[in-house]
C-alpha cells in the first residue's frame, strides 16, 4: 500500500523519466557485448610472476598463488579458473570471460587473469 501511494506523486514528468533510464538500461546491455571485441591472449599476474597464453589454444594451466594453485581452462577463445584453494571460490562461480577487458581476480590467492585483445576496445572497462 505504501509504495502505491509514492507512484501516486510521481509526475508524468518523473514516470517518463524512470522508463527512458529503463531502457538505456536494456538498450546497454544489447549493444555492449558487439562494441568490445573478442580477447587474443589472456594475462596472469600472480605473486612474483606474470604470465601470457593464447586463447586460440585449449589447454589446462596451473598457476600457483598464496594460498595454493589456481586450475585455469582455456577453451574456444574464453577461460575460466576450473579449481581454486581460496575459501569462497568466487573466482570459480565468476565462469566463462572472453572479451577484452574483463577480468577475473582471486583476492585471496592474488592472482589477476584479464583478457586482453590485438586491437583497442573503445570501452574501458565492463561490469556484470
């Protein structure tokens, strides 16, 4: 009851407003994925040592950080960390990244994969 009456203030103003945010929104979220090309090799910056592999070749890597070693899967151009000894595993539930730009970090193991491309992406950054 109490949210309807908030609704109830809005202008006509304020409602066209929140729609058009709205889709912005939506319309972000279609058009960001075809602006940021596809990586070429994925970066590894673990304690002490950085690492470069191609993402045009499957294999398996180990990666050794603080707490233990880190199993990376690198398949079809995208990878992600398939094991970790890190106690909330959030960088195994973080899945697939393929695009340049997006990364993938183990705060408790340090160790940084960022996927990085040939040619420049006009996007800085992209959070999911």
């Amino acid at each position: 009851m109490r949210g309807k009456r908030i609704f109830l203030f809005l202008t006509p103003g304020d409602k066209f407003l929140i729609i058009l945010i709205f889709l912005l929104g939506s319309l972000n979220m279609v058009i960001l994925p075809r602006i940021i090309s596809p990586g070429s090799y994925l970066l590894v910056e673990a304690p002490g040592k950085v690492s470069r592999f191609s993402l045009h070749d499957s294999r398996m890597v180990s990666v050794a950080g603080k707490l233990g070693n880190l199993e990376l899967e690198i398949a079809s151009g995208k990878v992600r960390v398939r094991r970790a000894n890190c106690p909330n595993q959030i960088c195994v539930r973080s899945g697939w990244i393929s695009r340049t730009g997006q990364t993938i970090i183990c705060a408790p193991n340090q160790v940084i994969l960022r996927i990085e491309g040939e040619k420049l992406s006009p996007v800085d950054t992209v959070g999911y």
